[in-house]
C-alpha cells in the first residue's frame, strides 16, 4: 500500500487487492454511523470516508475505468446511470420543443411550465408517452399517443392539440445506440459495487455494507433489455427557463443486471 499525501490530507492508494481486502475489513465491522449526517449521500460518503478517498475517486491503478457504486439493500428507489439529452441536440428538444408543447402549468410556481415525466418501454404515462426501442434503426425513441391519455389531463391534451396536434411527435426525439453505449460505458464501464443496510436509532442512522460485487463489462443488450422490461426508465425534468438534465434511472436492485460479469466477494 502506498500513502499519497496532498496538503494537510493523506490519501491512500490501494491495489485491487488491497482494496477488497479493506472492503471485506468494512464488512466485518458491522453497523458504522452515518459519517456525514444531514447528507442525502451519506451511505457513499461514509464508505469513501473508510476507504480514505474523495469523491469517487478509487485509488487503484486504472481508476479512470472503475466507479465505486453504494446503494441500499432492498430499496426499490431509482437511482442515476448517466445524463444524456435527445437528438436532435441542436435544437435543445427539450427545453424548445417538450416544453413550450407538450408541458403543463407547474403545481407551485406561477407562470413556470413543467414538463416532468419518468418514461420507461414497458407502458405508457398518464400522459401518453413511452419510449420505443427500435433495434432496426438502433435507437430509442420517444412516443406520444393522444389516445392513451387520462381523462384527468383532458384540460392539457386540449392545449396540446391546439399547439401541435394530437399525433405522433414529429420530429421524434431520439438517442442512439453507439452515443448511449459511449456515454453509459464512460460512466459504468466497471464498477465496485456495494450494498449496505440500514437503521435507524433514535436521529442517528447507521449502515452495514454488507454485499460487495465487482461488476466488469457494461452490456448494451443488457441495458436495452433492461429498458423493455420496465426496470430502466427516462427522466425528464424540465421547467422554464430551466433543464434539470434528461437522466437515464434505474431501479437500484437490478443495477448489477447491467454487466457481464459479476464477482460476490
């Protein structure tokens, strides 16, 4: 193990085995106390804080290809894989195109537009929309159908029609196999990936990390079928004036699903 010192701050600089080792040492400490209460991410950077890192940064030789991932055990939250807006990306779809057609008044704000939607290739929204896989063409597209809408938005399927019409969007946002496969496999090329549970006594929460997988080999079929069944969904977000960003989210206990190989520890 080699101590790399920066400033006032020591950071320890791990080989791969060194760091499974420390990782099954964490293991074996059972319940550790929430290191930055107040935090949304607490669960990560309580591990980082064991580990001696910053920021995700892993400290073994080709860091640039690995993430370390933290989630909770039996969670069926959403967590991110990756931002990616939709082509066409020079016309900016969703902030001139989504919203000023296809949104609706914002619940709080006055004179803001929202359109807010998570999409997935299994069914349809309230609203309509869905994403379609179309392997021929090797992309996903977004899809609108006026009929599949809930008569509690007929106020706003009116408005939409008298903008744009009720058909099909056109031109269709899209993205593209190869720029997913880029963007997700910078992102998620391999990961270490932890699961902790979690417990709460009194104000204090405390984590056990207590499954360690390494996940090697991002999969596009995998991620394309994980967008089919249902486990894999878009998130749109966007008010005026303002783009939260377009997020590719995934439902935390099947992330693993997404590799090729998968290593228990």
């Amino acid at each position: 193990m080699i101590i790399k010192i920066t400033g006032d701050m020591m950071l320890e600089l791990y080989s791969k085995k060194d760091l499974i080792k420390r990782l099954e040492e964490i293991r074996k400490m059972g319940w550790i106390p929430n290191n930055r209460p107040g935090n949304v991410g607490g669960i990560g950077n309580t591990l980082e804080d064991l580990l001696g890192i910053k920021e995700n940064n892993l400290p073994i030789p080709n860091a640039a290809e690995w993430e370390l991932k933290c989630h909770r055990l039996n969670s069926s939250a959403l967590v991110t894989l990756f931002h990616m807006e939709p082509s066409p990306r020079a016309v900016d779809f969703v902030s001139k195109v989504l919203l000023p057609l296809y949104g609706w008044k914002h619940p709080s704000l006055e004179n803001i537009m929202s359109f807010r939607q998570t999409i997935n290739a299994s069914s349809r929204t309230d609203r309509g929309f869905k994403i379609v896989i179309d392997r021929q063409s090797r992309k996903i597209v977004l899809s609108f159908d006026a009929k599949a809408v809930d008569k509690k938005h007929s106020d706003w399927l009116k408005a939409v029609g008298q903008k744009v019409g009720l058909s099909e969007i056109n031109p269709q946002p899209y993205w593209g196999f190869d720029d997913l496969f880029h963007q997700a496999g910078t992102k998620l090329l391999n990961c270490f990936y932890i699961r902790a549970d979690v417990k709460r006594e009194g104000q204090k929460e405390y984590y056990w990390y207590k499954e360690i997988m390494i996940l090697q080999t991002f999969d596009l079929d995998k991620f394309l079928d994980g967008l089919e069944k249902g486990f894999i969904f878009i998130d749109f977000d966007a008010r005026t004036n303002h783009n939260h960003g377009t997020k590719f989210r995934i439902r935390s206990k099947n992330f693993q699903n997404l590799y090729k190989e998968i290593t228990i520890i």
